[in-house]
C-alpha cells in the first residue's frame, strides 16, 4: 500500500502481500482489493471470538481478542467489556517505512521526481567534472539530459517517455560509463527478438558486446550482455558469478510488469538482483511512475529517479485510407484534433465504394496489387516513410515483402542511369 504524501512522502505498509503489478495500475483498484481484504479478515476474527467463547477457555484471568475483554470476575452483563481501541491508523503510519517523494527542479519539457528511502539523505544530482562517458552528435532533449544526470551520480532512474522519443540514449549512456570504469552491465529485452536487434546496434557502437538468449549464446564473457529478463533471472537463481561484476542494469520496456502473466518475471528479478546495483527503466508513459520509483527505493535502499514527458518529436497524426477507394484522409492531427469533416469523406469514400476493392482469385489468394501495396505506395509517395507493415500471418508477412520489392520510385533520370550502369 503506498501512502502518497508529497514534498512529498509516501509511506509503505504490507507491501510484501499485494501484487506489484498494481504499481502500475489505478489506485481505486487498490483501495477495492484493501476493502474486500479487511471484510473478510474481520470475518475469520469473529469466528475465533465465538469458538473462543463457547469452549470457554483461558477462564481466570483476562484475555483481549481484537479489542474484547474477557473477566470472569465481571458481572454476568459485563462478561464482554469492549476495550477501548487505539488509534489504528496512526499506530500503522508509525510503524510503515517511509518513502519521500521530492520534486527536482526542471526544464518544462519533463518532469522530474526522486524517490528516497527511509534512512536515505537526498543530495542534489552534481554537475560531472569528468569528460562524458558518451558524446552525441546532436542536441540532447531535456528529459534525455535528466536522465544522463542520474546516471552520471550512480542514481537509478526510470525513463518514461513515447515511442521513438529517444529513451535508448539514456541506456547507452549507462552502458559506455559501464565500460570506461570497467564494469560489467546487463540490458534486458521482453522478446528475443528484440535482444537481438539490441545486440546488433550495441556490438556496431561498443563491440564489447555479448548476447544470451534461449537459442544462441555470444560471447557470454563480453562487458555488457543483452538478454531476455528470463534467463537474467535464471542467472539470479543460479548465484551465477556474473553477478558480481554488474554495476548497471537496464530494463527496457519495463512496462511489460504489469502483463498478467509474464509480469511476474520482471518481479522476481527486481527483487533478487542486489541492493548494490543500479537501474535504468525504459517505458512508455505509464501511471504511477512515482508509485514503482517509490518500490524500488524502499526495496533496495537507494534513491531512484523518474523522468518523465509528453513530448512527441515525431507529431502523431491519424489518417484513413478507405478500403477500395483512393487517397488518405486526415482525422486525427498532430495537436489531438478530431477532423469530422474528414473522417466523414473517408465514410463516404467507403459506401460509395465496390466492396473491399480486392478480388480474389480461384485460389483464395489476391487479384492484382492489394490494398496494403496501394497504401505503401502512397505512403512513399507522399514522403511519409519508413513504414512498417504488420501481420499475424507469416505467410502473409512474406507475401506482402515480395509485393513490397516491386515498388519503384526511381525518377526518369534515375532509370536512365541505372538502364546504362546495367548494360
């Protein structure tokens, strides 16, 4: 339970017992589940009070179950004296570690909060007098120069920011200060997928690099390791001896916590990694960020930052491209506008049209270019690439590269030269 009291401090009490996805998820779902508990906690109290008084044991002396007073020395009508109860909620918040909550002072693009511990003394994030572990060639955002500043103080910190933000800044900033102090540093993934896409841009950056995934294994000696949070929690299981010389752990995607049924992952091993190594979290905007700093101070003794933003440096827009029909209709723009008047050409466009605009062929494949390779097209054509192209289907997924390969946008010039460079 996380009490939220900001300068702010936050007290803990029977952590141990709820289930950490809820640090991720609303506070009035919290409040239900304390309420359904205490009902039928005080249930089982009350059918130990009646057990208690039929068998009528422990007569003689003075017994207190839960504020009731049994005295056989007592008038028969005062056999249940009802003892005054203390204040429970202050003896509770006396008894409940402490977590304080302490707003930094900030550019205005982010926020920035740190969480502290009970026992912990707060000192302010140093300017580093050292030359950056890491330079970039190009200007820092604020909350990327935030995070590179908890870092640089050996401080935790969750990043949390949308997607393409620049939130792998911070992680290979941790990794390159790994590295030049001559430390080791793990970086988790969600899928092994996605480890070994990390793998490959982290070995062109730093070579120092190994990967451990459950199908291949390279280079498990290398500095910095990228790997699926299982097998790092495996490695903890194990007491493997990497452990000893991890300095940074990086989490990425950590809002993986909250799924109901790998979330438990990302759980333990937070919990078994020790208290003398450090965290960078990577996620998309969530909720309660402060709430999960507040866990990881109280559960390793160490402060531990969160920076957060809205900020979208690629401007969000939506459009509709009518199925069998032609061009692109904007509905949602870049400041969070609806377009009614377009998405009501785009239902139009859809009424009017023949059907899907997709024929199908004897064999149930497509007839002619699909709507998927008209709407890349287009994309291309107006300059609004990259694209990703998804599917369920692998099948389908492969189908749609080899419609992709045939797309041309050389211009006549382009063709002309490439005609001679050929022959």
């Amino acid at each position: 339970m996380l009490l939220l009291i900001h300068r702010s401090r936050f007290k803990m009490a029977d952590f141990g017992d709820e289930d950490l996805f809820a640090v991720f998820d609303n506070v009035e779902t919290n409040k239900k589940d304390e309420k359904a508990a205490e009902v039928r906690d005080g249930s089982a109290k009350d059918s130990v009070k009646r057990i208690f008084l039929q068998r009528g044991e422990k007569r003689g002396h003075e017994e207190s179950i839960d504020g009731v007073s049994l005295d056989d020395g007592a008038d028969e009508g005062d056999k249940l004296k009802r003892v005054k109860k203390p204040d429970d909620e202050s003896s509770i918040l006396e008894s409940v570690p402490v977590v304080e909550i302490i707003t930094v002072d900030t550019f205005e693009a982010c926020t920035h909060e740190v969480a502290v511990p009970q026992g912990v003394t707060y000192t302010e994030l140093q300017v580093p007098t050292t030359k950056p572990a890491k330079e970039y060639p190009f200007v820092l955002d604020p909350f990327q120069k935030e995070a590179l500043s908890c870092i640089e103080n050996t401080q935790s910190v969750l990043v949390s920011a949308h997607t393409s933000a620049g939130k792998t800044v911070v992680a290979e900033y941790a990794i390159a200060l790994s590295l030049r102090n001559k430390q080791r540093v793990i970086y988790t993934t969600p899928i092994k997928a996605l480890s070994n896409q990390k793998y490959r841009e982290l070995y062109e950056e730093f070579q120092d690099v190994g990967l451990m995934t459950g199908d291949v294994t390279i280079n498990p000696s290398a500095s910095a390791l990228v790997m699926t949070t299982e097998i790092l929690r495996s490695m903890l299981y194990r007491g493997s001896e990497v452990m000893r010389e991890v300095a940074w752990v990086v989490f990425d995607e950590i809002h993986y916590m909250r799924d109901k049924e790998r979330g438990v992952v990302w759980e333990e091993t937070i919990i078994l990694l020790p208290d003398n190594v450090h965290y960078v979290f990577l996620s998309a905007t969530i909720p309660n960020a402060s709430q999960f700093a507040g866990w990881i101070a109280h559960l390793h003794k160490q402060p531990c930052h969160v920076v957060y933003t809205e900020f979208r440096p690629t401007p969000l827009q939506h459009y509709i491209y009518p199925a069998g029909g032609d061009g692109l209709f904007l509905v949602v723009d870049e400041t969070g506008n609806f377009r009614e008047d377009n998405f009501q050409k785009s239902m139009a466009v859809i009424q009017e049209g023949p059907g899907s605009g997709q024929q199908r062929g004897r064999k149930g494949g497509t007839k002619g270019p699909s709507n998927t390779f008209k709407i890349v097209k287009m994309i291309m054509e107006r300059k609004f690439q990259p694209v990703i192209v998804f599917s369920f289907s692998k099948k389908e997924c492969e189908a749609y590269a080899l419609q992709m390969s045939k797309l041309d946008f050389n211009t006549d010039v382009q063709v002309t030269l490439q005609y001679k460079w050929d022959k």
